[in-house]
C-alpha cells in the first residue's frame, strides 16, 4: 500500500492542481465493514480493509486508495491555507459549508473511475435508481434526487455527484474542477460559493446544471434500451402499497411456495414465504447486514450478520445464522468469526462461507450445521478476493466469483480434492451470484451493457438468457418446475419473475453489443488514458511498532475553538491522537461580569474497557449575602473524575447496551475576599454512580421510533466524606416503545420517579410534564408518566426554492401524568397535540432538521392556557 501510495498520488491529484501535504492512513482491520474516509481534526485518512461481497471487479484496497486520495487533494486545495495545526477543525468547517457531499463524492468517483479499468461509474446497476426514475418519467427535482425521500427511491449523492460532475468535465474540459475549486478557496466565505462558481464558468446554476444532466442521460438511457431490444418479465409477487420494496433472492420450496428476503422504506429487511397466488406470510425479522443475503437448502435458511464490538467502534464481526422454517427457530452459529455470504449443501450437513482474515487472508471455510465448528478450510488461489459461493445439486463442487487486479472470474472448488479450477479469463465484469443449473452456471453481469443473467455452457461459451429493461439480478433454479427465478428491477425495487429453463437458450455474448452508456468515458482521455496502477513501484519499506501512547504520538493539537457564554469569552485548544485513544484540551476564558481570568484542562483515556476522564477548572465566583449589595467573591479550584464501563451488543434485529458510570469531584475556594461561616470552602468527593440498560429493535427509514424498545438508568449521589452537607439522592428512568395502530407510528411511555433529601431536597433530576414552567401549581415532582403517540402524517418532498426541502410532516398528542400514586385521581397534567416537519435548509445535506409547533394544555387555570413552544431540533 505504501508503493501504491506513492505511485498514483500525482495522477490523483494532477487535474486539481495541488500536492498534498503528507497524512496520516490508517489501515483499520478490525472490523467489517468495507469503507473509508479523510478528516480533519486530527487530519488523518482511514481505510476499512476488510473487502466487500458486493463490490467492483478490481482489488478493494486499490479502488479505496484511489478514492480516498483524491479526497486528501480536494481538502488541500480548499482548505491549505487553514489546515496546520491548531486550525483543523475552521478548514473542515470551511469544506463542509462550500462543498456539497454530490460534489466532492462525485469527483472521487470519476478519478476512481476515470484511473483504473474498473469504478462505480463503470456499474450499470450502481446508478440504477437514477436510471429508472428518468426511464419512467419520474423527473424528480435537484434537491429530491439529492436529500433522498422517504416516498421513493431515488440516487444517493455519490451517483447524483458523479453524473454532475460528468457533465461539468464533459462541456468544460478537465481543467473546470481546478477553476472551481481555485476560486471558491480565493474567498471561502463566498454565500453559495459552489452554485456561483459553477455559474460562472458555465451559465448553469446548480439547479440547472443538474436538468441539464438528467435530460441528457434520460436521452442515452432511452436509446440504450431501444438498442437491447429488452423484454418484458410479468412480476409473481403482489405490490399492496406505494411503499418502494425490495423482494431480494427468490427461492423455491418444496412445496412450490417462494421464499425470499423483503427491504423496504417502511420496514426492516424480513424473511418472507410466497404462495403461488403471490399473497405473502412473514417469517422472521433479521438484523443488519454489510450485504443483503441469504441461502436455502431443505427447510434451513443461512445467512451472515453483522455483530458489533462490547467496546470499541472500529472492531466488528460477521457471523453465520440458521434458521429452521419447520420449527421456527433461529440459531447463531458462529461468533466473532469474519465469515460472509454462507451457502448451505443440499444435504443440509455443510455450510461454505467466505472468511477473510486479520491480514485479508482469503479462504472458504466449511462449518458443521449442527454446531458450527469449522470442519475444513481451503485457501484462495493467489488469495483472490472470493465472493458468493453456491453449491451444486450434489454437494460435491462449489462455484463462485473470484476477484484480482485486473478483473472478475469464476472458480470452481472440487471439495474431494481441494482444488480450485478457472473457469473463464478474468472479465472487466460486475458478476455476481453464480449459480448450478445442472452442469453449467448462471450468473449476473453487464456483458451487454445492462445487468442481465448470463449462462455458462460445459464447453465454455457465454450466453445472455434475460434482456431486462433495467436489470435481472440473483438467479436461483427450481428443480421441480425446472424454471430460473430472479430479481427483475422496476422502479418500485426488485420483483420477482420466471423463466422456463432451457439448457440452449440464449444469444452467445460474442455477439451481443456492448450498449453500456460510459457517461464519464471524455474523463478518461482528459486523465491521461490509462490504468494507474500499471506502474506502481516496487520499493522496500521498513516497518516498524506504533504505539499511540509514546509521547510523540500522545499529542496531536489540531483546533482551536472559540468559547462564549454569558459574560463569558475564550478560546479552547484541543488534541486528539491519530488512534482516537487519549483526548486533551486546554482553555482560557475571560469573565467580563468579574473581570477575571478562567482556565482548565481536561483528558480522556479510551485506549482501554473502562474510560477515563479528568478534568480541572479554576474559576472565579461570588454570591450576594442577604441585604448586602456587594457580593463575596472567590476562586475556586476543582477536578472532576469519571469511570465509565460500557457494554453493547446485538443479535438479530435488535441492539442492546448497558454500562456503569461513576464519578467524584473535589472543590476548594481561596482567596474569599469576606469569608462567612455558612459559606463552605471546600466539597470533599461527592459521588455519582449510574447504571443504564437498553434494548431496541432496528428501525426502518419511516419509523419515527422503534418498534419496540426498552431503556432503564439508575442514578444515585450522595456525600461521603463530606461534613457540611447531607443527603442523597436516587433516580429512576425509564422509556418503552411500542408499536402504533399502524406502520410506522410509535407510543411510547416514560415513568421517571425520585427520591431526595438533605441538600438534594431542591434538586430536580427527572423529566418535567410539558408546559410545567406555566403551571401556578408546579411543585418538586415525585415522579412523572410522560406518554406520546407519533404519527407520519405524508411525505411531500417540498422543494421551497433554496431555503428548505421537506421530506415528512408528522404528527403527535401526548398526555403527562405528575405524583402518580395510590389514592391520587389519575388526571393528566397537561395534554396536547404537536405538528412537526423533517426538513433539510439552505440547501445543506447536514445537519437534518426537526422543526415544528406543540399546543399544550394545562388541567388548571394558569396564566396562559392554551401554551404554544415552537420546536427546533438538528442531528447529523
């Protein structure tokens, strides 16, 4: 990786003009999940190494560096003027706020693209909402296609942000990019500097550029098709709603009825059986999955998982499920295991799954049914990638798709001998899910230009069996009505469809046109017209132990943030090693009320199960003593201590959390200009302890709360070695979810109770009925009964110009109960009714907004009634 680094740096970064400043990339393999990213604040790049099931026909880490790379050169030439240290966090936000993620994720796909002979924009199916949406006369506007809908399906904003970008190189030539972003750093603070960039250079603003682009490819699309003369295949399963649907891997049983694996927006990925009038019974919830799959022999299903670390974000773990449709019982068969993509034998006895190592290893491994215990492991020839095996009708041979450099291929495993077997040359080809029908294989590729099933005959030759509109995928053979069933792509997601199996058919691919419309192919020629990594060198490294806990590695001060409060103004300078194990801060603020200076550090220790935290402040204060007009006033020092332990786990469609937290502190005021005895000069330890617990079910994107989840915290404080003050305080909360009288809506209950005394006696540490602050009557609850039913009302996907796009209005009531108790009339407190809207503003992708109004209705006579509260939230 580091000669592959070295190699293709200046052709990533030659059509932005800029060298990048050395960073910082960490290979992260521990975990599951194929990805990366670039950041600031500690500026640093992470590759996720482990490669995926479903991914491009060249190597994983090759496609990631190009990418990623692209990335660090694109922070460079926006931001190279604030991103030394100490100003990490202003160049980010300075990113952030002039680029869009379509346009930068765009730029990054093109080079990946436009560099090696592989890249997503090289997948028909990659941009295969897109391509429906305009084929159907769904002409969707700039910020639907661009902040998703929960009411279709439509591009994320790396398929968007690649065609855009497209079609700026390709009216503009390769240099626009460096124009764009030479320009928009001369004056980053420039109101919508992308959108006047672009509309200087070209005449289009963004919201034109994107029409632009999109009647453009509905033009290519529409003659492509008209090319392929494609056919039409009838849909076995019933739609009984709008809601876009996915009916992935359809399988045959026994009994002639369809298993297969549903996805949708309004619920999470289910096992469902289809009888043959296409009515359809769920089976069984599973839980997240890095790809969507599933494999079926005699009444078992196998499937992979993903399972998250007790403790650390970047360690994950993939394992293999069954599940028994007779007794409808599902098991865990493997744990901390990084195994994908299991097929089952024939005889039920076997399962065969990918594995791939620490060090990216590859093998199949064969695992008992029963137990779970490995049984036997083949290695990988050359260590090809190997994606998606499938067993033959006797047990004896597994096919499956095998990935190098230079392309895609097919192998064959003689599990009697051990011996793996090439069947076709590597293809520059996306297959995927090869499959036995008797003694030849069907797979899916795009030899044509579009996804289609292809067949490979005993004497070696291709065949293209489906001419799908927008794309057939996942074959599967029923022996018993000797048909292929498959995924036939509509705009509404995959369907199910049939064809009769004949062991002839189809029109041998060496004459089949290649109609694939390579939107971004002008980049190509504008990037130099080959492959970069045909070059890269081949220099020796030494290598040597990191530790992120020796002293040059412990540090790493990135930002410095501005802080302001009431009378308050400072500035806080923050470090955080590469490895995100040790955190340290340090700030000087200014009080202005008493014009003195304020300081403190802090340090957060993560490398190891428990966290740790310490923080100092030293302070002025000062307090009015009763008939006085001039305040006593002080300094004050304090440290704060804190220990958490945290637990988090998952299994099937549901996650769930636990952990203690407990904490102390040690005060003492001097230089007290008028000391009097009531006032204390010291707090000795107080302690803290929390215990929380926590169970949620998955959520689908229209849920506005799980359907069922459960979460517990105890808290309690107390003064134990403390003399000048007594008492102690203990907390009860709790919040269940429920689901509603119909999809998607939520109820949820929360009781929340208390008991103090002592110095505690005025302190209120539970949630407050709505409204409270209007109440005449509020006193110090005891406890409180909070209830709420939440609502999708519908989802207009608004556009109102560039001020805002709304997704989804929703709707509430709510009904809050105070010192519930035997004896007590049990009357709500306060009542009402919320309207709100998810949004996004300005034309951002983050932060996501939440902004509606509540009514509130008070039981008494106060001084306003009804109350109105205007509601504005944002997560990212």
């Amino acid at each position: 990786m580091a000669n592959t680094f070295e190699g293709i740096i200046s052709r990533v970064s030659k059509s932005l003009n800029k060298k990048p400043k050395k960073i910082s990339i960490i290979l992260q393999n521990q975990g599951t999940t194929s990805n990366g990213f670039v950041q600031l604040a500690p500026r640093r790049s992470e590759f996720y190494t482990m490669p995926s099931q479903g991914f491009d026909f060249q190597n994983w880490l090759n496609s990631l560096a190009v990418h990623e790379l692209r990335h660090i050169v694109q922070f460079d030439k926006l931001t190279g003027r604030y991103n030394s240290p100490v100003f990490e966090t202003l160049a980010l936000a300075v990113f952030g706020i002039n680029l869009p993620p379509w346009f930068y994720e765009g730029d990054a796909v093109n080079i990946e693209t436009s560099l090696t002979k592989a890249g997503r924009g090289k997948q028909p199916e990659w941009p295969i909402y897109l391509r429906s949406n305009l084929l159907n006369k769904r002409n969707f506007s700039y910020s639907k296609n661009y902040f998703g809908s929960y009411k279709d399906f439509t591009p994320g904003y790396y398929q968007l942000g690649h065609f855009m970008n497209s079609k700026l190189r390709r009216n503009k030539g390769g240099g626009i990019m460096d124009s764009l972003f030479s320009r928009m750093a001369s004056f980053p603070i420039r109101p919508y500097n992308l959108s006047n960039s672009i509309k200087k250079y070209t005449g289009l603003t963004t919201k034109k550029l994107h029409d632009s682009t999109m009647s453009e490819l509905r033009d290519l699309w529409q003659d492509q098709v008209n090319k392929n003369n494609s056919n039409t295949y009838s849909s076995l399963n019933k739609r009984t709603d709008e809601v876009p649907s996915h009916f992935h891997f359809p399988t045959a049983l026994e009994n002639g009825k369809i298993l297969f694996l549903k996805e949708s927006k309004a619920e999470t990925p289910s096992f469902y059986i289809m009888d043959k009038t296409g009515k359809s019974e769920k089976v069984f919830r599973i839980g997240y999955q890095e790809n969507i799959w599933f494999n079926y022999s005699s009444g078992k299903v196998v499937w992979d998982e993903t399972r998250t670390s007790s403790r650390y974000q970047q360690q994950s773990f993939n394992v293999i499920n069954i599940y028994d449709i007779k007794t409808r019982k599902a098991k865990q068969l493997t744990h901390r295991s990084r195994m994908f993509a299991p097929a089952i034998s024939p005889q039920t006895d076997v399962i065969a799954a990918v594995d791939i190592s620490y060090s990216n290893r590859i093998s199949i491994v064969e695992l008992d049914v029963q137990s779970g215990k490995e049984i036997k492991r083949y290695s990988s020839p050359q260590n090809y990638m190997l994606q998606m095996p499938s067993f033959n009708s006797s047990g004896d041979k597994l096919v499956m798709v095998g990935i190098a450099t230079a392309g895609k291929t097919l192998f064959e495993l003689d599990r009697k001998t051990g011996v793996f077997r090439q069947l076709i040359p590597l293809q520059l080809q996306e297959i995927l899910k090869p499959i036995y029908v008797n003694e030849q294989i069907v797979f899916k590729a795009h030899f044509n230009g579009l996804d289609n099933l292809y067949r490979l005959d005993t004497n070696g030759e291709i065949y293209q069996i489906t001419s799908s509109r927008l794309g057939a995928f996942n074959p599967s053979f029923d022996t018993q009505r000797q048909r292929l069933l498959f995924n036939n792509f509509i705009y509404k997601g995959h369907d199910i469809s049939a064809l009769d199996w004949n062991p002839k058919m189809g029109e041998n691919i060496k004459k089949v046109e290649n109609t694939f419309v390579d939107y971004s192919r002008p980049i190509y020629y504008q990037e130099g017209e080959d492959d970069v990594f045909d070059s890269i060198p081949d220099k020796r490294f030494s290598s040597k132990h990191y530790s992120d806990l020796q002293l040059k590695n412990l540090f790493y001060f990135h930002s410095i943030y501005p802080l302001a409060g009431d009378g308050i103004t400072g500035l806080e300078l923050r470090s955080d090693n590469k490895l995100n194990t040790v955190g340290v801060y340090g700030d000087y603020q200014y009080n202005s009320n008493l014009k003195k200076s304020e300081y403190g550090a802090g340090i957060e220790f993560k490398k190891y199960y428990p966290v740790l935290s310490i923080d100092y402040t030293n302070s002025a204060g000062f307090i009015y003593r009763k008939g006085e007009t001039t305040p006593v006033t002080w300094r004050e020092h304090e440290i704060k201590g804190e220990v958490t332990i945290p637990f988090n786990f998952n299994r099937f469609n549901y996650g769930y959390s636990a952990g203690f937290r407990t904490g102390t502190s040690y005060s003492r005021k001097y230089h007290i200009d008028r000391p009097f005895q009531a006032l204390p000069t010291e707090i000795k330890f107080p302690m803290h302890y929390q215990f929380y617990a926590r169970r949620t079910s998955i959520r689908s994107s229209r849920d506005l709360a799980p359907k069922w989840a459960q979460s517990i915290t105890l808290d309690y404080r107390h003064f134990p070695f403390e003399n000048f003050f007594k008492g102690d305080l203990f907390t009860f909360k709790s919040s269940f979810f429920f689901p509603g009288l119909f999809r998607n809506h939520s109820f949820q209950a929360a009781f929340n109770w208390q008991k103090s005394n002592g110095d505690y006696n005025n302190t209120i540490d539970i949630q407050r009925i709505r409204g409270f602050g209007f109440s005449r009557t509020s006193s110090r609850p005891d406890n409180t009964l909070l209830l709420n039913y939440r609502f999708p009302i519908f989802y207009p996907d608004w556009e109102l110009g560039p001020l805002a796009y709304i997704k989804r209005i929703k709707g509430g009531f709510f009904s809050d109960f105070q010192d519930v108790k035997r004896g007590n009339e049990f009357v709500p407190k306060s009542f009402g009714m919320e309207l709100r809207a998810d949004m996004n503003l300005l034309r951002f992708y983050l932060p996501n907004f939440d902004i509606g109004e509540r009514i509130i209705f008070l039981n008494e006579k106060p001084n306003q009634n009804p109350i109105f509260e205007f509601m504005a939230t944002y997560s990212f």
